[in-house]
C-alpha cells in the first residue's frame, strides 16, 4: 500500500493561490477532501492527489454551463 503525499494547509495555499482563511473555511463546510490527525482542533492535512481529483470535479465547461443555466453571456463577455 503506498502512503499517500500529505499536505498542510500553508503548502495547498500556494498551490491553489487561496488564502488559507478560506482553506478552513472550506474544511469546516466539508467542501474539500482532508484529514484531520487529531479530534477537535487537530492538524489538517491534504492528499495531493484526492486534490487534484476534487479539482478536475470542480471544472466547469463555460458553454455547457450558461446553456444549462439559461444564463446570457455578458456584456462585452464571449458570445
């Protein structure tokens, strides 16, 4: 079994340009994939790889989306 490659939150800060404000945010709503080492207060942690799958989840095809979401492009946006 192969150990997956941890990160903490500093390091994901840099990799995604989020501040890390909004990291834990995300942790505490459940909106990214992370371990927690300890109950409570506990270190954060990130498998870079479930990382890299959550962000291929998040991609979104602009054309798909304003044509399923009824949305206009805007003004002076791409057509």
């Amino acid at each position: 079994m192969n150990t997956p490659k941890l990160i903490d939150i500093k390091a994901l800060s840099q990799i995604l340009s989020v501040k890390a404000s909004t990291l834990y945010q995300w942790v505490e709503l459940g909106k990214i994939p992370h371990y927690k080492l300890n109950e409570g207060k506990g270190a954060v942690r990130f498998n870079i790889e479930e990382i890299n799958d959550w962000l291929s989840a998040c991609k979104i095809d602009p054309i798909r989306y304003n044509t399923i979401a009824g949305r206009k492009p805007r003004k002076g946006g791409v057509k």
